[in-house]
C-alpha cells in the first residue's frame, strides 16, 4: 500500500487517493496538502525541546508547528517556520495512476515560502 | 556537474526510463567482471593510500586529527570516478576545477607530465576558499589518462579577518584571496615562486606550506599507483574499467531510484545570519531520476554565507551518497547523470559574482547537502521495502570555532577547533540514532582526542561529553550530541576566538513523521569566575553551573571575542532528530536512557509521557496517565487550519 510513511497511508488510487492516519482518519486528497486537514499547534520553537534555544536569542522569529491526528491525537509532524510562514508541503507522493496535472496548487512551498515574515527587519 | 542552470531535462544515460540493466554489464565490456571488481576496488584503495599519505605528511591537526579533508580520482575528462570516504563535499568539488583546468591551461602553459595544479577559487570549483583543491594530471607514454585530486581545509589563508569567517565583508572582496588555478609544480619541480606568493597571504605559513606538500603527497600517489595499475593491466583495460565504475554506479543508482514511490518532498532549512536566509529545496523522484529544485532559495547575502553553484552540487550529492548509494561504488560522475540540480543565480546557494562565500561549507553548501537529506529520508519512509536505510536528519549545523593568539611556547598560533563535527545521527527505522555519530558529510567524522588539542594549543578542558536530551525525541530519538567545556591554559589571554554556527535560533536536525528536531547549536562564556580558585583547590567543575560568575550569551550566530584566564566557555554542539510520535516509545527504552543519563526524568515525562521513579524504575499507571494528558493538551491545544482558514498550503 502506497504511503507518505509510517502514520500516514494512501487509500484508493487514481485522481481520487487520499491520505488516512493509521487510525483510520481522513487527512484529506494526496492533491492537498495533509498538514491542512490534521490539527495544529502554533508555540514557540522552545516547544521543539528543552535544548532548543534556550536563551531566547532568537526572539520569536522561529516557531513550532505540531500536527496531530483529530481521530487519534498522533503527532504527524513538527515543522520549525519563521512566523508567518505558510505551511510546508513535505511529502507528496504521486500515485501510479494519477492523471497528469493533478498537482494541486503550484507554488505550495513558494516563492512566498522564500520570503521574510510580515514585520521582520530587512 | 550535473546540468547547468534552470528546466534543462537531466541527460539521460544508457538505461533511460525502462528496466535498469544489471549493474554495469554493458559498460564494463570487454573486461572479465572478477577482473572489474579486483580492479575498481583497487582504485578506491588508491584513494585511501592518497588520503592517508596526505594525512601523514600534514601537520594540520584539522587533516590529522579531525579528518577535514579527501581525495579524488578523475578520467581524463575531470568526470569524477572515485571519492574518498572523508568529508565527500570536498571531492565533489574536484572535478569543476580540473574541466576549468583544461580549458584555462589548453594554450598557455599547457598540461604535462609531473605537473600539479592548485586553486581556492569558489567560482571555478573550490567549495569555500579554505577548501584548496590540489588536482594532477595522470599520464601514460605522453598521453593523459586521467587526474587524481585532494583538499585540506585551511586554517587561515589570509583576508582582513584570522581564519575562515570574513566578519565584516560585504563582497568577496572583503574575504580571503582567490586563487584560480595557477601550476604550482611543473614537470616534478615545485615552481617556487608561486609557492612563496601563496604563502605570503597566510598568517600561518608553515602550517599551510606543510598542507600544500601533503596534498601534493597525495595526488602523487594516487597518480604514480594509477600508472602501476596501467603498467600491470594496460591502458585499455584499465580505462575500461574507469568507464564502468561509473556506468555500474548509474545504473544501480536508477535501479535504486526505480524501486522508490514516485512524489515530490520539500524542505526549508535556515541559515541565521544579519537576517535569515531560507534554504528551500524541492525535491522531485519520477522513474528512475531524480531533480533537486532550489530556485525558491533566499536571495544572496552579500558575502560570507553563500556558496556557488558548483558547491551546491556537490552539497546534494553528498545527501544523495549516505542515503541511497550505500551498496554501490560512489562515483559522483555515475550519479549526476541521474540527478538534476537546478538553482537560482543570485541566491544563497548559486552566488552571483562578487558575492562572498567565505563561510560556505558550514552555511549555504551545508544546509544543501541537510535539507536534500530531509527529503531523501521522507522518501525512504515511503517505502516499506527501504524502511531499513531510513535515516532521520543528521547534525542540521555546525558549530566551528576559530582561534589565534600566542600559544603555551611563546608562538604564534592558529586553530579551528571541530569538536562539534561529532554532531549526533538521525534516528533509523526501528533503532535511535548514534550518540555523538557525527554528520552526513562524513562517512570517517572524527575528532581529537582532548590530550591532542590540550598539547598543541592553550587549553584546559573541564568536560566533554554527551549532552542529556539534545537529540529529537520520538519512538526512536535522535542521537545526543556533544557539550564541551574549557579554559585558557598557560597564557594570560586569548586574544582572538571566533564562533560560528547555523542553526542557532532553531534547531536543523527536523525530526521525522511526528518526531521532535534536535537542540540548537550554542555557546556562552562565564566571565570571571572562580574557576582558578576551585582548580587550586583540587576541585575540577565539569560544568558551567559550578563555577560563579557573570554568563555572557552571544545573540549572533558569528560573534568575535576574547577569552582570560577566569572565563569559562562552554558550547554544545548539534544532535540528530527523531523518528515517529515520542508517545508511542517503548516506555522501557525510555527507562534504559535514563537509567544511561542520556535522557533526564523531566524530559521522559514531558516529550515522551514516561514517569521514571527515583529507583528508576517505570511507573506504568502514571505513565498511561500521562500520556492521555499529553493527547489530551493536543486535542484541546490545536485546531485545524483548512478549517481555520489558515493561510498556506
Ligand atoms: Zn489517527
């Protein structure tokens, strides 16, 4: 069975697969991306870990993004972003029989995923 | 390397998008396949005879203790056959320099048997300008066959600033001097003239003359075991063999590639500098090629942090070597015709002339080689069939720190101390990752042994050691990394001590499928502290809390000071990143690492929901308790963004 990895399958093929928890979960088309169908948590990148910057040097520039199953509550990912940030597209895989330009929106990751956040110095 | 700027299809080699041949059955040809084997091992035991006579003959505790260096075998074209198992960027790099070479020296001055060629150009090929590529020309009966390679990273070549940082500069200009490729040894002479204008540069002549011989060393060696090898099996054969080292390595490559899902992965990583530059990549696998797409990177800064073309690279195939080609010969020349790189001009990692590059292999090169590896790992979780090679991310950012002053003898000294290259390993599949298990960029990482630095520089280590909780928390952690903590010794001063790091506002080693990432790179002084006194007194503190004094915190990820005797410095390096949701590690595992003080009871309790008893034992009631607790924050914490609204993807 095709998946993105261990927690996350792709059920049915084709223009209509989606991605399921292993729970059971719908975390919605592989066309999208599934951090937007499971629930998420916004904090400081201190929430990444007791070591993880410490001092606060890095004001709150960086946050901690956690992605969490709403039928299970599994943690799918932690994505460190600067605020304001849009949300990464990991993992997208394409299905053996998916029809050519089924790629959801261009640009997912871009060029916006380059640009500073709203209200950071030059 | 690889195809040049953007859209261009990767070239195609000879299996296209059908069935893979068998490994190298059509390249290898004529040769009789035991006789292709003994052989292409036995230019791979060329490249570890250059590497090791290289290290033997430098000085540098950064080639001899630390490893900092590698060698390379090249065809006659400069395609790059053969790499040595030290830092693999470093060879990566070679084969830009010897095609400029060729070019450069076609008509003037020519190329000829005995010579030796040197460059630290980064637009010619060089990955930073402390990274001098050596490359000789192999000959056979007046005809060129081919070209062997090697690089040490220096410790200081010059430039308004001592060592590898540039602070300050605002172009290349202001860093390092360039040398594009000039014939230091002509027809087995070394042309002194040429060397003594390199050395005038440095600050640190001996050390790096010593280097410039050990490279020669090198590339002699591999050249003259070259032509053993030809005089034993002849030219055809031994060319033969050449070719099919890096058909071979192609074609298992696309066979690899061919058995991995089809999709696209990306990934940001950040560079912290006077702002932050994200390093984006999006990484596309169809059939059996695969391109790496960085043209959504930052913009260039106008010096220090960026790296050049060639050096992004050679960045992605050093990710693509650890996690795909572990049972194959790793011929960068056999992978790049499967592998398409493209990026932007003007951006962090493809720096447009006169951008600076000074700090490039622990910056804009290193996060390249980091973030690719981000993607190879999801894609290798992918897969259940290739669930064994998966990797989680390696030590996401280096922390190096260089040194100059008077040493315990009077002399003048320079130093890049790379402790933190003992990082900490991404975690596997179905096991955590090495404690202190070094990078991705080195299949040899070492460091020094503590009794080497303490003897030739001025230092007095208090401790050393694994750092509790710095690697990602998940079902399977992260490697630990590393927490270092010194003195001066034997002077009164350390004048000039430069630290720099990436990753310190947040951690690059992201975990994995609802792991945690690492810590973050770090590093503080306590200034005028007492240590001197507790020291008198036969007390030796370990740690930075047990001595008193004032705590300085460096905010920027390059910062310049100085060090007294009564300062106490301490630094942690960077750990690897976990695997899978924390909450689902066997609680006995959690147990075993605190029990081993690689995991405290207050992390077990917060990142994994195991409650440690003061017997170590598990309280298994409290830890069931726990963890509903902790999924239940999340429900209550956390709302979905589709359904928010959220901005993004
Ligand atoms: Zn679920």
């Amino acid at each position: 069975m095709a998946r993105l990895n261990e927690q996350i399958e792709i059920a049915g093929g084709g223009a209509g697969a989606r991605h399921v928890c292993r729970c059971g979960r719908d975390l919605g088309p592989v066309t999208e991306n599934y951090k937007r169908h499971a629930l998420m948590r916004e904090g400081p990148v201190q929430n990444a870990g007791p070591w993880v910057d410490p001092h606060s040097i890095g004001g709150d520039r960086f946050v901690c993004r956690q992605f969490f199953c709403p039928g299970c509550l599994t943690q799918l990912d932690v994505e460190i972003a600067q605020r304001g940030e849009p949300l990464l597209w990991d993992a997208r895989i394409r299905m053996p029989d998916e029809p050519e330009g089924a790629e959801g929106p261009e640009g997912a990751n871009g060029p916006e995923g380059a640009s500073k956040p709203e209200g950071s110095e030059g | 390397m690889g195809s040049s700027g953007n859209g261009a299809p990767p070239p195609m080699g000879s299996s296209g998008n059908g069935a893979p041949a068998p490994a190298g059955s059509a390249a290898i040809g004529a040769v009789d396949p035991v006789l292709f084997e003994i052989l292409s091992s036995r230019l791979s035991a060329i490249n570890d005879e250059s590497a090791m006579t290289m290290r033997l003959v430098s000085g540098s505790p950064v080639a001899n203790e630390a490893y900092d260096m590698n060698v390379g075998l090249m065809d006659a074209d400069g395609e790059c056959f053969a790499i040595g198992m030290y830092i693999t960027i470093h060879s990566l790099a070679l084969s830009a320099t010897v095609k400029d070479i060729k070019r450069r020296f076609a008509d003037n001055l020519g190329i000829g048997p005995g010579d030796v060629f040197m460059s630290n150009d980064p637009y010619v090929g060089a990955c930073h300008q402390m990274d001098v590529a050596v490359v000789a020309p192999i000959f056979w009966e007046g005809e060129l066959v081919g070209w062997t390679g090697s690089t040490v990273h220096q410790i200081d070549l010059g430039g308004p600033v001592e060592g590898q940082v540039q602070i300050g500069a605002t172009s290349i200009w202001g860093e390092q001097p360039l040398f594009p490729p000039i014939k230091i040894v002509e027809a087995g002479r070394t042309r002194s003239d040429v060397e003594q204008g390199y050395l005038r540069r440095t600050r640190l002549p001996h050390l790096v003359g010593l280097d410039l011989r050990a490279m020669i060393a090198g590339c002699n060696v591999g050249a003259a075991r070259v032509q053993d090898l030809i005089g034993r099996y002849g030219l055809d054969t031994v060319r033969a063999v050449i070719a099919g080292v890096s058909s071979a390595t192609e074609a298992r490559f696309r066979a690899r590639l061919a058995e991995l899902p089809d999709g696209t992965w990306s990934h940001r990583g950040y560079i912290e500098y006077d702002d932050v530059y994200p390093v984006v990549v999006e990484m596309t696998k169809r059939g059996d090629s695969l391109v790496f797409d960085f043209t959504k990177s930052a913009d260039q800064a106008g010096a220090v942090i960026n790296c050049t073309r060639p050096a992004c690279v050679g960045a992605t195939v050093a990710a693509v070597l650890p996690y795909l080609c572990f049972d194959m010969a790793w011929s960068p020349a056999g992978l790049q015709r499967a592998i398409e790189v493209r990026t932007r001009e003007g951006s962090v990692v493809h720096a447009a002339w006169p951008a600076g590059v000074s700090k490039a292999t622990t910056t804009g090169s290193f996060m390249a080689t980091i973030a690719s590896g981000v993607c190879l790992s999801k894609m290798l979780a992918a897969t259940e069939d290739h669930l064994d090679h998966f990797m989680s991310t390696w030590m996401g950012g280096l922390y190096v720190e260089d040194m100059f002053g008077i040493d315990q003898r009077g002399n003048f000294f320079g130093a890049a101390i790379l402790d933190a290259m003992a990082g900490g390993s991404g975690a596997r599949a179905r096991s955590d990752g090495l404690d202190a298990g070094g990078f991705l960029d080195s299949p040899s990482a070492i460091i020094a042994n503590i009794e080497d630095i303490e003897y030739s520089y001025p230092l007095l280590y208090l401790s050393r050691r694994i750092q509790a909780d710095t690697g990602g928390a998940g079902r399977y952690r992260g490697g630990n990394t590393l927490a270092m903590t010194y003195v001066i010794h034997d002077v009164d001063e350390l004048p000039t001590k430069i630290m720099h790091a990436i990753g310190t506002c947040q951690p690059g080693s992201i975990g994995v499928a609802g792991a945690y990432p690492s810590n973050t790179n770090q590093f503080v002084i306590k200034r005028g502290t007492n240590v001197r006194a507790l020291l008198d007194g036969g007390a030796v503190p370990t740690h930075i809390d047990e001595v008193d004094g004032e705590l300085e915190i460096f905010a920027d990820s390059i910062a310049r000071t100085s060090q007294r005797p009564d300062d106490v410095y301490r630094y942690v390096a960077m750990g690897g990143g976990g695997y899978l949701d924390p909450l689902d590690r066997d609680p006995r595992r959690v147990q075993a690492d605190v029990i081993d003080g690689v995991v405290t009871v207050a992390h077990a309790a917060e990142a994994y929901g195991v409650v440690v008893a003061s017997d170590g034992t598990v309280d298994s009631e409290a830890t069931e308790a726990r963890r509903a607790e902790i999924r239940d924050q999340r429900r209550r914490s956390a709302a979905v963004p589709a359904m928010a609204g959220a901005a993004g993807a």
